[in-house]
C-alpha cells in the first residue's frame, strides 16, 4: 500500500508525494505494476519534485513507499554510527515491501549505505541502500582506474563507513550544505521549495567538485534529492551522472532481461 502522507506546498509542475495514479504500464520502462520499486522512506514532508527517488511520479506511479517515523535527516545523516533504533524499522520495513510485491528496494537517504548488506539478507529482492553501493560498477563502465566525484547532501558529515565498504580515497567528494535553499529545505523540513534556486545550488556543487578533482570521470549522487537536477548537473559540467532512480533502473532492467531469456530458454526446450 502506497504510503499517502502528503508532501507539502509544491510549485507547478511537480507532484506531491500520494497523489499521482499508477500510469499505464510503459513497455519500455523497467517498472510496471508487476514489477514496482519499494522505496524505504525517512519521515519527511518536504517537497519532492519529479526525479526524487520519493516522488512516485518518478517511476510512473509504480512504487512502494513505507515511511519509517525513527528515520529523519537528523537521525540518519550523522557521521556516527545509526542508532539501532533507526536501523531496526528500516529493516522491517524491507520486509513490509517484499512482502507487498516490490521488484526491487532502495532508500531515500544514501547515508543509508551501511546498512547494505543487512537489508539484503533481510529479503529476497535485490536491494539499493545507496548509490554508494554501487561505485564498483560505476566506476567500471568508466574503466578500472577511473576516479569518481561524489556530490552529496552534506560533504562534512560523509564518511567512509556510509560507503558500505566501498569508499576509495582516490574519489572527490563536494556536498550542497552551503546552499541556500535545498539543504535548509531539507533540514528543516519546510512545506515549499524554490525548485530553481535548488536547482542552482545542485549546480554550482558540481561545478565546485570539478573544480577541485577536474579529472573524475564521473559524477555520482549520494544524494536522492538530487534526482530531479541530474539533467542540469551533467550539462553544467559535461559528465556522466549516476544517481539511484538510473541505478534501480538498470537494475530492474537486468532482471527483466534475465527472466526473458529464461522464458525463451524453456520455450525452446520444450519444442
């Protein structure tokens, strides 16, 4: 069941988080009612335009949402260690998904990265905590030795353990802290967002992380609430963007494609 808390005062051309229906299934899209994502929540109201992993418009309305009320930036975007307290319903709510259908699971936060591996024992699907966990792909289509810059919610707190066993020095790391508008939205969970001037910070953090590291390859999104400026950062800064929505994407795609090929492996074996 879809979560429907509402999401605040959004300007036109967004949606408010519970409001979109299910759009008609898209042949070409990895998602479908058959196949939809279950997106683990932390308890904010903030707005969420089209391209955040929190907005199910994202994903054709095709997503499974389970709020977890321990959850909130204060709780999960810290340098220490989360809270068991915090660490426990997200895992239920792994499960609670599962359980509903979800094709595939990932969270709202990428400071969520260390709880990869527990969220994936707990269930039978495959599991995205973070961009973070997936650098190593990332940073193979890139090629072996490419080095990779990480925009994230907040540069400062960001440590290693949030890579959950993934993070390499070599990589540059910038974070929208300093911006005047999408980190005090988020942070204060506000009802109204000004989708320009977070766009405009999303932007010049990029700019800032080629400046500092102008040979990564790639630009990743620790970021979910990054989503929506993904198309602005990359024609900013002219590199590929990778953030959680592509990730789940190729994800379910794979899986799709694996299935197809079973399904014709059987046909032809029962010929």
């Amino acid at each position: 069941m879809q979560d429907t808390a509402p999401q605040g005062t959004v300007p036109p051309g967004t949606v408010p988080l519970g409001t979109t229906p299910p759009a008609p299934d898209d042949p070409a899209a990895p998602w479908s009612a058959a196949r939809p994502v279950g997106i683990i929540m932390l308890d904010t109201h903030f707005p969420r335009p089209h391209g955040d992993i929190g907005n199910p418009a994202t994903f054709g309305g095709h997503a499974l949402i389970r709020r977890v009320p321990a959850a909130t930036v204060a709780s999960v975007v810290r340098s220490g260690a989360l809270d068991p307290a915090v660490a426990v319903p997200i895992a239920d709510a792994a499960r609670e998904l599962a359980a509903a259908g979800a094709a595939v699971i990932a969270t709202s936060c990428g400071f969520l990265g260390s709880l990869q591996d527990r969220l994936a024992a707990a269930v039978d699907v495959p599991v995205i905590a973070s961009a973070l966990n997936r650098l190593p792909d990332i940073r193979a289509s890139h090629g072996a030795a490419a080095r990779l810059g990480i925009l994230t919610f907040d540069a400062a707190t960001l440590t290693p353990a949030h890579f959950g066993g993934n993070h390499d020095p070599r990589d540059a790391v910038a974070g929208v802290e300093a911006g005047r508008e999408l980190a005090r939205v988020i942070r204060g969970d506000l009802p109204e967002l000004d989708i320009a001037a977070a766009e405009a910070d999303a932007v010049d953090a990029a700019r800032r992380l080629v400046a500092a590291a102008p040979d990564i390859a790639a630009i990743v999104l620790e970021c979910t609430n990054l989503g929506p400026y993904r198309t602005a950062i990359a024609r900013a800064t002219g590199l590929p963007v990778h953030d959680l929505v592509g990730l789940i994407a190729e994800t379910l795609a794979a899986g799709k494609e694996a299935a197809g090929k079973t399904a014709a492996g059987k046909k032809a074996a029962g010929r």
